[in-house]
C-alpha cells in the first residue's frame, strides 16, 4: 500500500478497473457455454472476497465480469447461437446486479483509499521535515569540523612557533654568557717583538734608532665593551614578528542558514502504470495456493477401479472453496461421461453444474486416470486442461497412474504452455513441441494430510 497511496483516489479506481479490464480475453475456439460457466464463478469467488472484507479484490473480479459479458463475449462466434438465448438472459439479468454492487464496492474503496492518501500525505510531511531536520544538523556538524580542525591547525603552529622562539632565546642566552666571560677575562695583544737593525758602519756617528710608539693597555677595547658599548646598549631590541602560515579563520556568518532544498507540495507523485499500481494485489492473486487432501488420489482410484480393470479412463472435477485467497479442494465430483482406453469426455455437465451452485463450489481443474500409462499430459489432455486454466490461471490437472503407482499434478508452462495450446487448432492425438516444456509440476499445490474430500458419483 506505500506506493499506490502515494496516488489519488480517482487514479487508483480507474487503474483497477484498466486492471480488471485488461486481464480478460476470449479464445473464439472454446465453447462459449465455458464463459458462461466461468461468469458463475467469478461472481461466486467476488461474492467470497466481499464478506472476507477484501474489497479491492472484489471489484476486480465485478470489474472482470463486467468486461467479460459486455464487450468480449458479443464478439464470439456462438453469441447469437439459440442454444446459449437463456445464458444471454441470465447474464443481462445478473449485469446489473453486478454493476450496482460494483458501484457500492468503488465508494467504499474510495473511503478507504482517501484514507490511505491523507494518511500517506501526513507522513510524508513528517517524512521532509524529519529529512530536512537531518540535513541542517549534517551540514552544523560539518561546519563545526571545518572549525575544529582549523583551530587544531592554528594551536599545532602556535606550539611550534613557541619552541622555535624559546630555541631562540637559549641561543640568546648562551650569546650572552660567552660575551660576560670575555668582559671579566679582557684580552691583552703581547708586545711586539723588537728587531734591531743592522747596518753597514758609516764613517760618522750613527744616528739613534727610531723608538717604536708603546701601546697602552688601555687603549685596547675588550669584546665584552665592544658588545656594552653605548652605540649598541642605545639601539632598541629587535621586535620579532611571528607570521602565520595558516592564514586567518574564516568569517562565518551566523545569521544566515544554508538555503533548504525547495518543496513544491503542489506537485502531484508520478502516476504508476496500473500494474505497477496493484503489484501486491496481483503477486499474491497469481500465489493463490490450491490445498489438496493428501487422500483424494486414492479415493478417486477406489471408485474408478471398475473402469481401471477394464482399461477405460475415468475423469472427475476438483471442486474447492476459495478462503483466505486461498482453494481447498472438498469435492471430487464425476459426472456422466464416456471413456476410451485413452480419453474421457464428459457428459450431462448441466447437473454437474447445479450440484456445485448449491454447495458454492468453484471449479479449479480436473482429474483423470491413466488406466496402463505413467502419468502425463498427452495432447488431448492439455487441450482439455487449457479451457481449464484460461477459465482460472491456479487450475490444475491430476493424472493417476495405478499400474505405474504414481500420480502427477500439473499445469500448462505460463506463458508459454498456455498460448502455445490455446493456438493450436489440431484435435484428437497429434505431436507438440516439447522445448520448451508445455506443461510443469505445479508449484502452487499444497498436499494436507488433515484434510478429506468428498467423492461425489453422478455417473
């Protein structure tokens, strides 16, 4: 239901009722009084899902019966055909009949569906607003990182800058120990050497030698007064600059928030294709289980066992309820028929008929005997079954073999089994392609050990 209450009331009716009209056809090669039958039980299985409650399914199944008798059973060969005037009669009677109880069903789906859509529409505001919510606090604790991990920038050089600057004041200060021990301990330049000159003798006196200036201690200037002096002790101290390679925190302007993503609530959801629409609907009307008492096959073989011996086959109908979306079978019934070693016809199908509509029972496949084969569908058998399955999709077919000991039940391959039967204009025995398979094990049966079925024997 989250996907289609996302749609409006009047989109979801018309998309069920496409559904509906959509999912029906008519094989012009199939007896007409099967449609007709087939009407009876789709009204019996709408009426079932009715007073289960289940009114989307119900009007489906209305909606079914409708398209079925109003637009697609005219078409057929046999419409017109005096032999079907009382069934044309019945369903003119019983049409409406069904469009008024379709009409009572679609008002109540369109409470229900308002409902699911007001509903829908509260929670998603709660939804955007929930996501908006987490987008501002996504983008706060982002922004609040982004600061973070400048500021741990910032203190990381500031810590270096302050051991550079206290390296700096150690070498400082051994600079000026070095400069203190040189003041207390001047250095004082030995005298220098004196040379006396040596001359070749004159006739005259020689003159005396040059005397060479003294130097005064005093006048020698030590490191430590050359670093004291008044020049240098005068000159201010050197301001050091610390620059940053970090630059400087960015400016955050916290009166203004990030601008929110624009909702436009006017527009309305992507209309969804009817199918996408109602997908749970139809997976679970395509995994309707038939539940089939684990006894029946032998009770079946117990009434048939005249036939057996003579070799002639011996069919039945599986008639079930529908509960729960769910069929049960609870009666086999055997109607009048004629059966060769190798088929079986049935006969008199109209007091078939009236036994099911007292008990409601819906038809949901048959059952036959193979007298000297395995069990199989030969190609009569899967004509036979195809009526069957395009009448309701989870019928099937079981075939017992007593001289093999073994029993199948199958069904047609869908889609391929079916169209590929249900094209095939040939009778009596004839080859069908086999690759791929025309017909499976159903997958959708369910054996029950608890459960009996009825025989019923109108032969």
């Amino acid at each position: 239901q989250a996907v289609v209450s996302t749609q409006s009331t009047g989109e979801r009716i018309k998309a069920l009722s496409e559904l509906a009209s959509g999912s029906v056809s008519i094989n012009h090669s199939i007896p007409i009084k099967r449609y007709y039958r087939s009407g009876v039980e789709l009204e019996r299985m709408a009426k079932v899902y009715e007073d289960e409650s289940n009114m989307e399914k119900a009007f489906f199944l209305y909606m079914k019966y409708t398209t079925l008798f109003v637009e697609c059973i005219p078409k057929h060969p046999e419409y017109k055909s005096a032999q079907t005037s009382n069934e044309r009669k019945t369903v003119r009677g019983k049409l409406k009949v069904i469009f008024d109880r379709a009409e009572v069903i679609k008002s109540s789906l369109i409470i229900t569906y308002a409902g699911q859509h007001k509903k829908w529409l509260v929670e998603e505001q709660i939804r955007q607003a929930e996501e908006e919510q987490k987008r501002l606090q996504e983008e706060a604790r982002l922004e609040a990182e982004a600061v973070a991990a400048k500021r741990a920038e910032m203190e990381r050089r500031e810590t270096e800058l302050a051991l550079e600057l206290e390296q700096i004041e150690k070498q400082l200060e051994e600079t000026r120990t070095i400069a203190v021990k040189a003041k207390e301990k001047p250095v004082v330049l030995p005298p220098p050497i004196q040379r006396q000159a040596t001359y070749p003798s004159l006739p005259t006196d020689p003159a005396p030698a040059p005397q060479q200036p003294a130097v005064s201690p005093a006048s020698l200037t030590s490191f430590n007064d050359a670093y004291t002096s008044p020049v240098l002790a005068s000159a201010p101290p050197a301001q050091m600059q610390i620059i940053s390679d970090t630059g400087p925190l960015p400016a955050v302007d916290r009166s203004t928030k990030p601008a929110a993503p624009v909702i436009d609530r006017s527009l309305k959801p992507t209309n969804l294709a009817a199918s996408d629409m109602f997908a749970d609907m139809m997976t679970q009307d395509s995994q309707r289980s038939v539940i089939v008492p684990s006894s029946l096959p032998d009770k079946f073989l117990s009434v048939c066992l005249d036939n057996t011996q003579k070799n002639i086959e011996t069919c039945g109908i599986l008639a079930a309820k529908l509960t729960a979306n769910n069929f049960t079978i609870t009666h086999v019934i055997l109607p009048k028929q004629r059966g060769t070693p190798d088929s079986c016809q049935t006969l008199a199908e109209e007091e078939l008929f009236e036994y099911q509509d007292k008990l409601d029972l819906i038809t949901v496949g048959w059952i036959h005997t193979h007298p000297t084969q395995s069990a199989f569908l030969s190609s009569v058998d899967l004509h036979t079954h195809c009526s069957y399955q395009l009448m309701l999709k989870e019928a099937i077919a079981i075939v017992c073999a007593p001289k093999h000991n073994s029993t199948g039940i199958f069904a047609l391959t869908d889609p391929h089994g079916v169209e590929s039967v249900s094209r095939c204009t040939k009778s009596g025995f004839h080859p069908h392609p086999t690759i791929p398979p025309l017909f499976e094990d159903c997958k959708h049966v369910k054996m029950d050990s608890n459960l009996t079925a009825q025989v019923i024997d109108l032969r």
